[in-house]
C-alpha cells in the first residue's frame, strides 16, 4: 500500500503543471493510502488513545458499510488499474472490523474501520481527478 | 296489464340507476386506486430525500474541503452518494441541485445493467421546476400524467442544496385509461342493451296481450275462434285458451247429440202410447164384431168406431210426417158431449166384455 502511494506521489508530481486539480486529487488520494496504513500500524502499538465506545463504533461501521456501497462506481470512474485493489483491500478491513467488533475488541474495530474509511477516501480521489475543471476566465486585460 | 307495465317501468328504471351507478362507482374506484398509489409513491419518495439529505450532510461534513470542489468533481461524488442511497428504493431515480445546478443525479436501479447517469431530458423542465418551488416553499412536488406513465417529482431543500427523487408509475395511467375506457364503454352498451332488451320485451308483451284479450271476447260469441299462436310464452298461452276452446266445442257437440237421441226416445214413447189405445179400440170393436158376427147384430156404427180408429192413426202418422213443422196447438171451443160419447162408445166393449165376464165368474 505505501508503494502504491509512492506511485501516486510521482504521478501526482507529475501532473503539478499540466492537470493541477488531477495532481491535487491524486496527492489526496496517496496521502489517504498513508493514513490507511498508519491505522493499522496503530493495531501493533501498545499505547495509543482509548477507543470510541461500542455505540459510536457501530455508529462508525454503519458509516463505512454506506461509503462501501459506492466503491464500485469509484472504480469504474476512476479507470485506474489499481482501483479494484484498493476497493478489495478496504472490503477486508472492513470485515476484519465488523469481526473485531463482535469479539468485543474496540480497537481493533475502530482502526479497521477508519483504514477502510482513509481507502474509500483514496478511491474517491482517485475518481475525481477525472473530473474536468471548469476553465479559468480570460485573463484581465492589461492597462 | 296496468300493473305489468308498472313494474316494468320499475325494472327499466332500476336497470338505468344501477348501470349508472355501477359506472360511478367504477370510475371512483379506479381514481381512488391510482390516488392510493400516487400517495404511496409520494411517501417512498419523501423518504428518500430524507435519507438523501441526511448523506450529502455526512459528506459535507467528512470532508471540509469538500464543499469547494468544482461543480464536476461534486457530481461524482454525490452521484456515488446518491448511487447507493437509491439502491433501496427501486424505480426511483434522483440527486441532488446546488447553486441551481443538477448534480449527483443517478438512477442505480434502473435495470439495464450499468445506472443510469444522465437526467432524462424529457421531465427536466418539470424537475427545474419542482426544485425551485423547493427552494422558495422548502418542498417541491409534481405529478405529471402523461398518455402512458404518471411521474411523480418530489424535492426538498436544505441550506444550500435541494435534494430530489422522481419515479415512474409505467403503465398505470395507460392500464387505468384503456380499462375506464373498457369498462365504461362495456357499461353503456350492456344499459342501451338492456334499454332496448326491456322495451321490446314491453311492447311484446303489451301486443301479446292485447291480442289474447281481443280474442278472448270474439270467443265468448264466437266458438269457432282460434287465438292467433305467436311464440314465446304469449303463444304458449293462446295455444292452451285454444284447446280449451276446442275441448269446449266437442262437449257441446256431444250434448246436442245425446240431446237429439234423447227426443227421438221420448217421440218414440210418445207414438207408442198415441198408437196404442186407437190399436187397442179397433181390437175391441173387432172383438165385439166377432161376437155379434154370429148373432147378426152388426150395426153399421160399429164398423164407423173402427174407421174413426184408423183414421186418426192415419192422422198421427200425418203429424209425424209434418214433425220437421211442429204443428202449433189450435185452440177452437168444442162441443163436449160428442167427446164423450166417443170415448164411451170406444170403451163400451171394454166395459161390456169385462162386464160379461165379471158376471160368468
């Protein structure tokens, strides 16, 4: 996942001058990949915040289940190769947090749960990098 | 005859009101079913906006960078938004309007595979509208009947955005049109049918009857009638007032028949008795003959007793002779005493010869 964000980092630095708007879109998506991964780095630490409390972790997955439901459309409209690998990755945390959550492990329920959030993230901007800008007005003239 | 026609007005009446009646109940039905329907859509569409809403805010909120994206970056998103929102409420198609622009739209179950993304171009105006009374009123909505579908629009606004939903009702207008249409036209052909059943049955009746009852009179004079047979059930009853009339006629032969033997056996009597007593004096006087035969004391009168015997004889077989022309009584004054002294003389052998042997014994 962190090499995956490094390609986008590249591509997006590549884009910098021609597709600003792409270049940011794409930037998000890497920096959401980042995070992702920070979460679940989260898991092998020993110390760390105490996590939300059951309700508001249901609350959360309720949340992820709805942002899952658009991750197809996600894929299909971003046309990047990586797309359904990320889609499928953020499928898993959620089934590892749904499972956290039944065995009563909040933690582990509630990182899961925002990896998959910061991927769905990812995929969204991977989406809207497609999206064309509106072209800038005419430059004022000058007097 | 007053009575039938009474109550046949009654039924021809009865028939109209419950044809008309059965129209305007049938028509209210269907109005009513489609209401039902429009009115159930509107509460699904309500409650999509509703859930509509409630995510464009999740999103917003999630992100606050969001809100600043160009208007093509937003449609992607709130299409996804509304993409799986939707996904629960089959038919209905929707998104949302920012800043007076269509965004998000989508159409997740709309059958063809892929969702629908483009706003159908057809109900955008209506769509245009509705979100503005949205805008202006906090709620929009439309109902659009058109020849094959009814579309119901629905909007509501928050703050800065309107969201909305739409869903075709296919097929209801057209199935409710065509089966009004049906059943309407199905109830005034089965009225006028039964408008026209019911007069010609009147008019049957009243000519059927009018002609039984003219010929029930001609047949109280006249015997040898026959009702005129027509069908139906009139012709079955002027076919039995016709054997009645029959059976009449042939016991009224058989009595005058047996009434005929019955005077030719009392005429018979009749000339048995009146033969009887001049046979019965002409025996007499023969037998008295006989007895003065010997004695020669023939009188010229005793030969005039038996020739008085014999003519009136004669005279009684004239009168049945002239029986066709019953002679009418002639009533003329008569000496008495010669009828007397006939009738003495016609039994004075009677008497004599009882008289005779009344003595020997």
């Amino acid at each position: 996942m962190l090499a995956l964000a490094r390609t986008y980092l590249e591509k997006s630095e590549s884009l910098q001058l021609g597709s600003p708007f792409a270049a940011t879109r794409i930037l998000s998506a890497a920096d959401a990949l980042i995070r992702a991964v920070e979460h679940q780095q989260h898991l092998g630490q020993k110390e760390g915040p105490p996590p939300p409390d059951n309700t508001e972790i249901t609350r959360h997955l309720d949340r992820v289940y709805f942002r899952l439901q658009q991750a197809d459309y996600f894929v299909k409209q971003s046309g990047d190769p990586n797309a359904q690998a990320i889609a499928d990755l953020a499928r898993q945390y959620y089934q590892s947090a749904l499972r956290a959550s039944d065995k009563g492990d909040l933690r582990a329920a509630d990182e899961c749960a925002k990896s998959t959030d910061e991927l769905m993230r990812a995929l969204e901007n991977l989406a809207l990098s497609t999206a064309v800008p509106p072209r800038p007005g005419p430059e004022p003239r000058r007097q | 005859m007053r009575r039938l026609q009474l109550q046949l007005v009654f039924v021809l009446l009865a028939a109209i009101s419950v044809a008309t009646l059965s129209a305007i109940l049938i028509a209210r039905s269907i109005r009513g079913a489609e209401r039902v329907v429009v009115g159930d859509t509107r509460r699904v569409l309500s409650a999509a906006n509703a859930e509509l809403e409630l995510q464009y805010s999740e999103r917003a909120n999630a992100d606050t960078g969001w809100a600043m994206l160009p208007d093509a970056a937003r449609d992607i998103s709130l299409r996804a938004v509304s993409q799986a929102t939707l996904r629960s409420y089959p038919g209905v198609e929707g998104g949302y309007s920012v800043g007076g622009r269509i965004l998000g739209y989508s159409y997740p179950t709309h059958g063809s595979g892929n969702p629908k993304i483009d706003v159908p171009e057809a109900e955008r105006p209506e769509i245009e509208r509705t979100i503005q009374d949205a805008q202006k009123f906090g709620r929009g909505e439309r109902v659009l009947r058109g020849s094959r579908d009814i579309v119901v629009i629905d909007a509501v606004s928050q703050s800065d955005h309107v969201a909305w939903t739409m869903k075709r009702l296919a097929g209801i207008t057209d199935a409710t049109e065509s089966r009004r249409t049906f059943l309407l036209i199905s109830l005034v052909i089965a009225a006028l049918v039964s408008v026209i059943g019911t007069l010609a049955t009147v008019i049957g009746l009243r000519k059927g009857i009018a002609e039984i009852q003219s010929g029930l009179a001609r047949l109280e004079t006249d015997f040898a009638f026959d009702l005129p047979v027509s069908g139906g059930e009139l012709g079955r009853i002027s076919r039995s007032v016709n054997r009645v009339a029959d059976t009449r006629r042939n016991l009224e032969a058989a009595l005058r028949r047996a009434d005929r033997l019955g005077a030719i056996g009392r005429m018979a009597a009749s000339m048995a008795h009146e033969i009887r007593n001049p046979l019965n004096g002409i025996r007499l006087t023969m037998q008295l003959l006989k007895q003065k035969l010997g004695s020669n004391e023939i009188r010229a009168s005793d030969l005039d007793l038996v020739i008085g015997e014999v003519d009136r004889l004669n005279a009684l077989l004239g009168d049945l002779l002239a029986f066709q022309e019953a002679p009418k009584p002639v009533l003329q004054d008569q000496q008495l005493l010669p009828i007397i002294e006939r009738c003495v003389e016609l039994l004075r052998p009677q008497a004599q010869e009882r008289f005779s042997s009344s003595r020997t014994t």
